[in-house]
C-alpha cells in the first residue's frame, strides 16, 4: 500500500466519523487549510484528502470498462462555474431555513455514480464544485508531477489514465496542467520511461 493510499484512507475515516457524529461541518476547515496550501503544494486536496475522489478510486473495479465519453457541452466553463453557484445558493439556503443539507455525502454519491459510466473527468474537472475552487489557486503553482520533454516518447499512455483530462500532447510531448491535475501519480505509475515525476 502505498503512502498516498494511507493517508487517503485516513482521511475517509475521519470523514465517516464527521458524518455519523453529525459534524461535517468541521470538514470545511480541512477544505479550507487545503484550498490555502494549494498554490505551494498543488491540488493536494484532490489526490490525497477528498473522499470523493477516495471513493471513486475504489469503485472503479464496478464502473463501465468502456465509459461514456464528457458531453462537449458540459465543458464549457459556464457549467463548472454554474455548478458552484449552485451548490453555494443552496448551501445558504438550507442553512438560513434551518435545515441544512450534507452537501458533501450528497456529492460524493453524485461523483461515484458518475465516474460509473461517464470519463472520471465528467466530475473530476467539469463539475466538481471543490475542483473548481481548487483550480483557482492552483494556476499558481509550479509544485507537481511534470514532464520531462527530453525523455517523454509520446506514447499518450499517461493522457489516457488521467482522471482529469489535465494532460494534453504539444508538439508529441505530454504536458501536465498543473492546475487541474489531481497529485494522484496515475500518469507516473504507467510511465514506460520514467518521464514524470513531482517536483
């Protein structure tokens, strides 16, 4: 097991725990601590502490083997910036009325049932309200997994598993938007030539 499967298993007890003890709230300031942490550190948030993206992980040996591909309308920005509105909106509302809604179990139902048929993508990038604040920050990092032009081949094979669509070929090489990626080393673990690494 490695040490990022560790600490993310961490994390999803104490995020159980926070559930069945009726304070999720407190999870907001691991957000928060993480969201502030990500222009030096990347979306640490994403690939070590969601338990969304914990929960997709282990339920992708249920998912489609051939996953429907992301509708080219849902990737225009104005959906993901929809999106968080709209989950702000109801944030506010429920919480004004009294009756707050666990908005974080309810979207970590929605990504895995997504990531069961659709590209990860779908939710990882494009609708993720927390991704999409987490990518904010995180057009200010130079912290994460990198490309080495000298040694990439070309072969795609890291474009293909990543989970964020964060990976695009410029001139035959694969080159790594920071902002996007996850930290989740998909991309360095089927490296044929050891290209990628965190810097």
């Amino acid at each position: 097991m490695t040490k990022r499967k560790i600490i993310q298993g961490i994390f999803a007890v104490i995020f159980l725990l926070l559930v069945i003890l009726g304070t999720i709230q407190i999870w907001l300031g691991i957000f928060i601590a993480t969201l502030l942490l990500t222009p030096f550190y990347g979306r640490l948030y994403c690939g070590y502490v969601c338990p969304i993206n914990t929960l997709t992980e282990a339920t992708r040996p249920l998912a489609r083997k051939k996953k429907w591909p992301v509708p080219r309308w849902l990737k225009h920005p104005a959906v993901r910036i929809g999106f968080l509105l709209l989950m702000v909106v109801v944030m506010a509302t429920t919480m004004r009325a009294g009756k707050p809604l666990p908005i974080l179990p309810l979207l970590s139902a929605l990504g895995v049932l997504l990531s069961l048929f659709y590209e990860e993508a779908l939710w990882h990038r494009y609708l993720c309200p927390y991704g999409t604040l987490l990518s904010l920050p995180g057009k200010l990092t130079t912290k994460g997994y990198t490309v080495d032009p000298a040694t990439c081949i070309g072969c795609r094979k890291c474009q293909q598993v990543c989970p964020s669509d964060a990976i695009t070929m410029v001139d035959k090489k694969a080159v790594i938007n920071l902002s996007e990626c996850l930290v989740c080393g998909s991309c360095a673990a089927v490296c044929p030539v050891k290209a990628i690494e965190i810097k």
